[in-house]
C-alpha cells in the first residue's frame, strides 16, 4: 500500500472512530479530547515530551496561520477560543 493509500486508509478509520463515539453520545468536544489525547500520548511515547511539546508548538503556529482556512472557509485573522 503507497503512503497516499495508507493516510486515506487511516483517515477513514479515524472517521468511522469519531462516529463510533458520536453515535453513542458523545458530544463533539469530548470526541476530539480523545482523538487528541491518543495522538499526543502516542507522540510522547515515541519521541518523549520535550520533542513532542517543541512539535505541537509547530502545529499550533501552522494553524494559527491558516493551515485549515482553505478547507474549513475560515478568516486565518479571525482568533478566538471555542472550547
């Protein structure tokens, strides 16, 4: 399986994960708490929590610039907090 392969094929499992949970009840914000706390705890395991604290740092500035704005429509100048 190619890697563009594999990421589509991780991605629907994420998808029918978070559906999963939705469908029990969950609301949404605990749904992505935990697909969070996965990823992260999985990151911290791999690469420990300096390295994986200076990685989600770089995440957060990637999205603080608009990573998502093409597929989400959102104003990357636009800030506030949702949760």
């Amino acid at each position: 399986m190619s890697d563009t392969e594999m990421k589509s094929f991780c991605d629907k499992m994420v998808e029918v994960a978070a559906e999963g949970m939705e469908a029990a009840g969950a609301p949404l914000g605990m749904i992505v708490d935990r697909l969070v706390t996965y990823g992260v705890a999985q990151m911290v395991a791999v690469d420990g929590s300096e390295i994986t604290a200076r990685n989600l740092h770089m995440i957060a500035e990637k999205i603080g610039a608009g990573a998502f704005a093409q597929v989400t429509g959102e104003n990357a100048q636009r800030s506030g907090v949702r949760h």
